[in-house]
C-alpha cells in the first residue's frame, strides 16, 4: 500500500494521460498550433510521466537501489505505458489511430528524462 503513495503523482499523470490521449480528435483545436505540435505534446507528457516514475522509484526504494536497476525498470514501465496508449487509440477510439512517429516522440520523452537521471542524480546528496 506504501508503494501507491510514493508513485501517487505518477499514477495520477498516467490516468490523465490516458484520458485526454482517448479523447476525440474532434475535442481539440486545429487552429493557431505548427505541424509537429502532437509530437511536441507526446515527448513532454512522457518526459514528464518518466521524471514521476523516477522519483517514485527514488522514494520507493529510498536511494538503495542501483542507477542501472533503476533505469531499466523505469525504462521498462514507461514503454510498456507508451505501446498501452498507441494500442488504446488504435483499439478504443474510432478518431483516433496509432502512430509509429508517436511511439517514437514517446521515446524521446522516455529517454530525455532518464539522460537527465543518469547525468544529474546522485544518491548520496542529501537534501537537508
């Protein structure tokens, strides 16, 4: 039961996430955004989702577990949620279909948010 509230915002982001990826196409505006705008929405929402999962995992395991470990199964969460939302949309919605360039915006999401991980985290500092 501890692990829900650790992982609390990242569950909560999921659940957002999912809902507005099911939404119609039809409920969004068109006008006023670039080309490429939906992938800019893929790679943020999935960084984001990522640094979550991150820091659940951090409070989870309290700085005891490995870099590595921790990489892969935050790397493994967060691409099985990534595949569940293009199968979502291609099985679910009737507006909507799945898309390889979005799994891939979803992968720069995924990865920019472990890069930084991997760059910035230190588990011996303490925040006093």
């Amino acid at each position: 039961m501890n692990w829900i509230i650790n992982y609390a915002w990242a569950i909560l982001w999921a659940i957002i996430m999912t809902l507005l990826l099911l939404l119609p196409a039809n409920d969004f505006p068109t006008e006023g955004f670039f080309q490429g705008f939906d992938k800019l929405v893929h790679t943020g929402s999935f960084y984001l989702l990522t640094t979550l999962i991150l820091f659940g995992r951090i409070v989870d395991t309290k700085r005891r577990a490995t870099k590595v470990k921790t990489f892969i199964v935050v790397f493994l969460v967060s691409s099985l949620f990534a595949f569940f939302t293009e199968a979502a949309q291609m099985y679910f919605t009737s507006s909507r279909s799945a898309d390889w360039w979005d799994i891939f915006a979803d992968y720069v999401g995924i990865g920019m948010a472990l890069f930084s991980y991997l760059l910035l985290y230190n588990r011996k500092f303490q925040y006093s």
